[in-house]
C-alpha cells in the first residue's frame, strides 16, 4: 500500500478516498512529524505567559455581604468592613461582626490564639475597618460566617488574608454620645475615647457589664467579654467609684449604645472616690440614691428564687437588727464572689460593704460590683422561741429559732404547677403549740434530706402572722433547717 493511500491523520488505509473514510481529514495536506511537538511547545509556551500575565493583574476584590446567597455556601471571597461587635474570645481564636456598605453582616471567626493576634497588632475593636478572605458559611436562617484558615499572604492576590485598619477614636462624653446616638447617630459603630465614674457591675455568663456615669449624671453601660484574658497577662481590676478613661467601641444593644471594651490597656484608672460611711441604722430616706460604706453582723439570710424556675434570684442580708434597711444582691453578684467569700455570707459573720441606697420603693441597700467588702467569721443564735404561742404581733419580721416536732407536711403549688411545690410543715414544740413552716421550693429542693413527719427540728426563719392569729416562720436558706433526730 503506497504512502498516499495513508491518511497522515488517523493512519489508516484510505483507498484513494478524500477526504479519508475513517476521520474525515484532507488527506492531501502534508504535516511534517517533526514540526509537531515544536509547534505544542510553542503554543504551551504562549499560554504559561497569558497565565502569568492573568496572575500578575489579579486583584483582591471584595464581594458585597449583602449580594452572598446560600449557593455561596463553602465558597472562598474576599470581603470588607466595619467591626460592629465583638471581639469575643477563648484560647483558641476570636469572632466578632462587620458591616459593609451595602448593609449586610456577618460574622468573622479567626482560629489563631488571642495572644498572637494581639501581638501582630491583629486584635479587632468595634469601629475598626477589617479586609479577609476566607471560607464562607451560609446558613438556612441567613446568617453568614467567615472562617480565614489562616493568617499570611495569598499566594494569588500578595494580599494578607486578614488585615486590620484602626480607627482613630473620637473624643466625646457620655452625655453627648447620648445625644448624638438619638439624633445624627454619627457616633454608631465609631471608636471613642471617654470619662466615667464606675457606678455599678453585672455579671453576665460571658461577660461583665460595668456602668459608667459622667458629671452630668448621665449613664452608658460598657461591655467587658469574659475571654478577653485570654489575650492579655493578667485581670481587669476595676472597683466601684473609680473614674476611668477608655478608649473603646460604640457598639449597640437594643436601641442604646454599648460600650466594648477589647483590650485592658485601652482603659485607665485616674482617680479613686470614697463612698461615704454610714451606720447602718441611720440609713433612711433621704440617702436615696446615695452610694455608701456600712455594715454590720448579718443575722439572717433569705434565698429567693425565681418565680418560673428553681434558680435563685436574689440573696436578702438582714443586719444588725430587723429594723435596719435589707441589704441584697444578685445571685449573680454572689456567683462572683470568691468561695471562701460565699462560705462566709451567712448568720454570724461581720461584713462591712460599699452599695447604693435604693432609689425607690422599700428602702434597701443594693450590694454592688465591684466588689469592695471586708468579711469576718462570727457568731449568732436567734432568740428560741419555747412556746410558739408567746409570740404576738410586736414579734412580726423578727428572727426567731423554734424547736419542735414534724407533725405534717403540705404541698403548696408553685408557677401554676409547673415546678415542684412549696412545702407547708406543722411544727408542734413541746407545750403543744404549733407554727406552720413555710420553705419555699428554692430552698427544699435544696435540702440534702428534708425533714419528715415524726422527725424533730430546729429551724431559723422570720416570724409573721396571718389574720387567723396562725404563726408562720419562714427560713431562709436549706442550713437554717436542721433534724435533730
């Protein structure tokens, strides 16, 4: 078979045909074998440039929050803008929320240990401006998370795949950033630097709340996240009265501002005040408002519940004598305290304390945080109250031990019966009187063996009488019931 019956193509017998049978190829062009891989070479050559060329001109645009849809999700982009909250943090990295122009948002999750971003300068504070690129996470209810997986150059764009620009803060004070926040609002989502005097604080279960109040009287709450000591060397040691200056973020809560505070060196103590002493006794009304040091030795305490669960509320601290104003505090106030500080609340013990008068209704003395309180070990045994019947209506509100016989216990619905009842006892003492006991639920389902019928008990509690002339003692936590036998 001669040479042109051979289709320089596919290489099969063509049989004179044109074009060939087999692949359709103009078996009379000629194609030199040995230009071939020159010509592969050539074009192989010219496509690693365009390449390179499309590389070199590669930028780092960011995509619109608002525009990311769920077919987005898994997806790796580049986006950008102003830290609105946070940062949140543990050991193990931070999280916090942006917002760019187009009004989205979303949340920002870096896994890099707290220390080392601050130490790059990477730490994030509400009002910042942030550029990542990073994993997209979109959810069915519409949020979006990002996740950089880690921090360093992108090998496309020579951009860092995080980076931070820090905002300048504005000088202001608490009355005007008020003001501001209800009218221009220019001051939302802006670093500030101001002044305040800490007038109160409340434990959240991730956070700490310190309320600051400037010389108008004006007051702005301000934001401390439990894990931000992962990134610093040590804790914030902050006391009630104190005038600090912070420079923090101007984040939202509701429709007010919120302070954030994101590092310890962004505040600064400058000045210590004084609460001022006062016997506990001559507190009265016209120290309404007033922050003040007094105390005294407790000789009762009361555990108060909340009404729709079995978690505890409030304490009440009765001091010195029935007559004086209640001193209390949030259970999470108490949870803050340290044990040996807890272990020692109790009848007996001498506490001197800073806290605030109430402002209105019963007057009472709110124990603040933070804390600023000496307590010492002591001792206190009630009247005992022999021969229940004694008591009369001068007794009410006192605080009184009784002694006597579990002769029947009731159950008293609670919420509706949606949480386990109040328990009703009949104590019977020994010259045949009886009291009825009334232990809340808080504190029964607190007892490690309640009491039953025929046992004998010593109780602690506060006297009242009903109309019916009916004694009633209430105990106010689980150590003030003790069986005897």
């Amino acid at each position: 078979m001669t040479e042109e019956n051979i289709c320089p193509a596919c290489g099969k017998p063509t049989a004179g045909y044109v074009p060939c049978p087999h692949c359709g190829a103009d078996t009379r062009i000629k194609l030199n074998k040995k230009v071939v891989p020159i010509l592969i070479l050539i074009v192989f050559v010219v496509g690693i440039a365009f390449f390179g060329a499309h590389l070199a001109t590669i930028r780092a645009d960011t995509m619109s929050i608002s525009s990311i849809d769920s077919w987005q999700n898994y997806a790796s982009v580049w986006v950008s803008g102003i830290v609105t909250s946070g940062p949140q943090m543990d050991e193990r990295g931070i999280s916090f929320d942006i917002q760019d122009s187009s009004g989205g948002t979303m949340e920002i999750e870096i896994y890099v240990p707290p220390t080392t971003l601050k130490s790059q300068g990477l730490m994030p504070s509400v009002g910042d401006n942030v550029k990542a690129f990073g994993l997209l996470r979109v959810y069915v209810d519409g949020s979006i998370t990002m996740r950089p997986s880690k921090l360093g150059e992108d090998k496309f764009t020579k951009e860092n795949k995080f980076q931070l620009y820090r905002a300048e803060p504005v000088e202001t004070n608490i009355t005007n950033l008020l003001l501001n926040w209800h009218s221009s609002n220019s001051l939302r989502f802006k670093r500030v630097s101001l002044e305040g005097t800490i007038v109160g604080m409340r434990a959240l279960s991730s956070a700490k709340i310190y309320t600051l109040r400037d010389s108008d009287n004006s007051t702005v709450d301000m934001y401390v996240h439990n894990g931000v000591v992962n990134a610093e060397n040590g804790e914030l040691d902050l006391k009630l009265l104190q005038t600090v200056r912070a420079t923090v973020g101007a984040s939202q809560y509701g429709n007010s501002p919120q302070l954030v505070l994101s590092s310890y060196d962004q505040i600064e103590v400058l000045e210590s005040g004084a609460a001022t002493p006062v016997p506990i006794e001559s507190v009265d009304e016209s120290m309404r408002g007033e922050f003040i040091t007094t105390g005294g030795k407790i000789i009762f305490v009361l555990m108060s519940g909340e009404t729709s669960s079995l978690e505890v509320e409030k304490y009440y601290l009765v001091i010195d004598n029935e007559s004086n104003a209640t001193t209390w505090m949030w259970n999470s106030v108490y949870q803050l305290l340290p044990d040996s500080t807890r272990e020692l609340l109790k009848r007996g013990s001498d506490l001197q304390f800073t806290g605030k008068v109430s402002q209105s209704g019963e007057l009472s003395i709110e124990f603040l945080l933070p804390p600023d309180y000496t307590i010492d070990n002591g001792t206190f045994e009630p009247d005992l109250i022999e021969n229940v019947m004694s008591l009369e209506g001068e007794n009410v509100g006192k605080v009184v031990a009784i002694e006597g016989t579990v002769t029947s216990v009731e159950n008293v619905a609670a919420f509706d019966n949606k949480l386990p009842p109040n328990r009703l006892f009949t104590i019977q003492d020994n010259f045949g009187g009886n009291v009825k006991l009334l232990v809340t639920n808080t504190v029964y389902e607190r007892i490690l063996s309640p009491p039953v019928v025929g046992d004998k008990v010593n109780v602690v509690g506060t006297y009242f009488l009903l109309e019916s002339n009916a004694v009633w003692i209430t105990p106010g936590l689980p150590s003030d019931i003790v069986r005897v036998s």
